[in-house]
C-alpha cells in the first residue's frame, strides 16, 4: 500500500475517534475515489496514482466553487472550500510560478521543441514533475505561450 493511502486510511480513523464529522466526510470521499480507480483499472494505486486521483479532485472542487458562486450559492460554496484545505494537506508543495517557469524551460530545450505541433512532447516530459504541484491547466497556457512566440 502506497505511503500516502496509509496516512489516509489513519487519518480516517483519527477523524472517526475525534468525531470530526466534517473532515471525515471529505476523507470517504477520498478513500472512495481511491477505491473506485483501483477497481475499476484493477490496479494497486502507487503515491503517484494518488496524487493524479487527489488532484482531480482538487480541480473538481475549484469548479465547483466557480459554478456555486455565479448562483450565489456561498453555503455550498464555503463546503468544497473546505474540502479543498483538506484534499490539499496531502498533495505536495505547490511550485512558484518562477519554478514553474524554469521546468517548462527545460523541457522545452531537451525535446528540442519549436512550436505548436511539439506541445505534446514537452506536456508529456513535465507532467510527472509537475503533478499535485501545479494546476497542469495553467502549465499547459505557460506553454503555448512560450511555443507560439
């Protein structure tokens, strides 16, 4: 069992003994989604099967608060902000735009990439580095900014 499942699963007991409703909620949900990839691929998810799981969710929450903003719905709104503080204390330091910035650098010199058409390659070399660590949205934008001109 991967590192992080484990600290997981912990915490899932903790939650249940301290009877913090809140944060054990957001935890089955997690446990759930871990679940269900590993049935559904028929896998055992290693730290970094986790990782790409949680930062899913994170993006689905972050949509979520967009969506329940334009209703004016701030009650569910302030919930999957909470789900997002819990989601992130198990995902890595998030990296600074500047090293962000310097990665993307890189992997652009060692694929030998020119333009648009070589996205693809460069996406592919810094999606491993990046995961959990970065909103690959936004990493993707850096990117084609830095290709197309």
């Amino acid at each position: 069992m991967s590192e992080l499942k484990t600290r997981i699963t912990e915490d899932v007991k903790s939650a249940m003994r301290n009877k913090d409703k809140d944060r054990l909620g957001t935890l089955r949900l997690i446990t759930a989604a871990l679940k269900q990839k590993e049935v559904d691929e028929r896998i055992e998810l290693d730290d970094t099967a986790v990782l790409v799981v949680l930062d899913k969710m994170l993006k689905q929450r972050k949509d979520s608060i967009e969506q329940y903003t334009k209703a004016e719905r701030t009650d569910l709104a302030d919930k999957e902000q909470a789900e997002i503080v819990i989601i992130q204390e198990y995902l890595p330091a998030q990296l600074s735009d500047a090293e962000i910035t310097q990665l993307i650098d890189g992997a652009i010199k060692a694929t030998g990439a020119s333009g648009m058409q070589d996205m693809g390659k460069v996406m592919g070399q810094l999606k491993a580095k990046l995961q959990g660590r970065a909103d690959m949205g936004q990493v993707s934008q850096k990117i084609k900014q830095k290709l197309s001109s």
